[in-house]
C-alpha cells in the first residue's frame, strides 16, 4: 500500500475530502455572512439557526409532502429566505444606523428562539435523510473511493460560491448593492429601490445557508444543534478571510476545510482548535483578515 509521509494514501485522500465537505459548507456559509455584513453590516448570529432550517424544511418537504431532495434544493432556499425577508423587514431594519452590537445581539437572540422551538418540535436526536437514489454509490478512484453524493456536494457549493461572487463583483446589479451600501440616498436618487434591495441581499443571504443546510442533511443527521455546531467555526472562517470580503469567505472555506482534514491526518488531538489557532496568528499579523480592507 502506497503511503505519504507514513500515511496511507486511501487514508490521507479520504481525510481531504472529508475536509473538502467541511470546506464547502464552511464557503457557503462565511459566504452568506459575508453578504450580510458586506453589504448590509448586520452581524447574523442567526446564520446557524437559518442552516438548520434548511435542513428541516427539505426533511419536512419529504415526509409531510413527498417531494424529494431535488425538490428540497430550490424549495427549501426560498422558504427559508422568505423568512429572512420577513425578518429583515420587521426587526432587522431598524438596526442599520446601530452600533453593530445590537444586531449581534439581536440575532443571537433570534438563533436561540429558533433553536429552542425545533428542539421542543423534533428533539435532539438526530432524522434521516436520505442520498438521493441518482447520487448514490461512488466511484473506486486508483487512490481512493470517491462517493459520488460528496463529489456532488464539492462541486455544487463550488460553482453556487463562484456564480454568486460573479454577480455581486462584476455586474451592474452588484454595483448597485454596493453602492446602496456607501450611499443610499444617491443610489435612491437614481430610482433604486434601496430598502427592497437591502431586504432581498438578507433574504440571499439566509438562503445561501439553507442551501447549505439542504446539501448536509444527507450527510449529516437533522436536528436542532446542527446549526450551533457550525457557526461558531464559520465566524472565525469570516475572521480569517475578513469581515465582509466576498472571494476572502470562499477561498478561506475550502483551505480551512482543507487545513482541518489534513490536522485529522497527522496530528488528531489538534483538529477542533486548528481554525482557532490560525484566527489568533492571522489577526495578530493582519487584524483586517486575509482579504479585508483595513478600517
């Protein structure tokens, strides 16, 4: 058997692209923040919350109406950023001329109360959800086995990252959302609608965590924590690839996923602090993060 640095290949291969799936849902997710702070500078404790949901609404899609998990991944998004909408419109609005405290707290607040209420709903033991029946099986690479479920998901969250900062950086409707950001009033003077543009980047962004949440229920088990147990990572991936920096939230998903899947490798006991290690040494040498601009 093959072996890299007294690793087995199979061994090591398999251990990156554990870290790869990591790294996709840690991308989508930082990527949804980073929307929401970058444009909107709100703070969503609630991201997590709003992951979980995604996962919940396919689960609920499948076994209270039949439909399936294709179904599930355009359905459960625009479910959940209907709630954001809503959400936006009648609490988080009022906080854009605050300190960003208040709406770190607010959304802390908002992600327990969603917590609470799945958790009393379904309890904490996870539900199933199967791989769809076209996604699943895999495929017996010289290297390693490569299920085709997590290739998907890989692939998927990768193109979604790519497309979405294609049109926030490069097109006329991405120029109009930044601009609405620096200065709404002028943005407004040329017709923009601004207050329905800002509620629709939250409700995008919200989404882009559902899709997440509707991509890991096969993988992982539904239940109410799941979201609690990846947000706390997630924020320090924003950290390191900067507050706010779009490509920052995507390149820095995919490494540190990486990063943490090669930690499991050769050094086990270091693989839950790993993120947080590299967090510390980032801001000590650039407190803006990777690819954030300095204030």
């Amino acid at each position: 058997m093959m072996t890299i640095l007294g690793v087995p290949t199979q061994a090591l291969f398999g251990q990156l692209l554990l870290g790869l799936i990591n790294g996709s849902f840690y991308a989508l997710l930082s990527l949804g923040l980073a929307i929401i702070f970058g444009l909107l500078n709100i703070i969503n404790f609630a991201h997590g919350a709003q992951y979980m949901m995604g996962a919940f609404v396919a689960w609920m899609l499948l076994n209270y109406a039949g439909l399936g998990y294709w179904w599930a991944l355009i359905l459960a998004p625009l479910v959940v950023g209907l709630f954001g909408v809503i959400l936006e419109r009648l609490l988080i609005a009022r906080l854009y001329k605050l300190d960003h405290l208040y709406g770190l707290l607010l959304t802390f607040g908002l992600a327990l109360i969603i917590q609470g209420l799945f958790r009393q709903q379904y309890g904490v033991s996870g539900l199933p959800y199967a791989i769809p029946s076209e996604l699943s099986g895999g495929q017996r690479l010289p290297f390693m086995f490569l299920p085709n479920y997590r290739g998907w998901i890989v692939a998927f969250s990768l193109v979604i990252c790519i497309v979405t900062w294609l049109v926030i950086e490069k097109t006329k409707l991405g120029a109009y959302l930044r601009a609405a950001t620096e200065n709404p009033t002028l943005v407004q003077a040329f017709g923009v609608n601004v207050p329905l543009l800002l509620t629709l980047t939250y409700g995008f962004g919200v989404a882009l965590a559902a899709l997440a949440g509707v991509l890991a229920a096969p993988v992982y088990s539904v239940n109410p924590n799941m979201g609690a147990d990846i947000i706390i990572v997630v924020f320090a991936v924003v950290v390191i690839g900067g507050m706010g920096s779009i490509l920052g939230s995507i390149l820095t998903g995919f490494a540190l996923g990486l990063v943490e899947g090669l930690t499991k490798v050769f050094y086990p006991e270091a693989s839950a602090t790993a993120i947080f290690v590299i967090m510390v040494l980032v801001l000590l040498v650039k407190p803006a993060g990777l690819f954030g601009k300095p204030a």
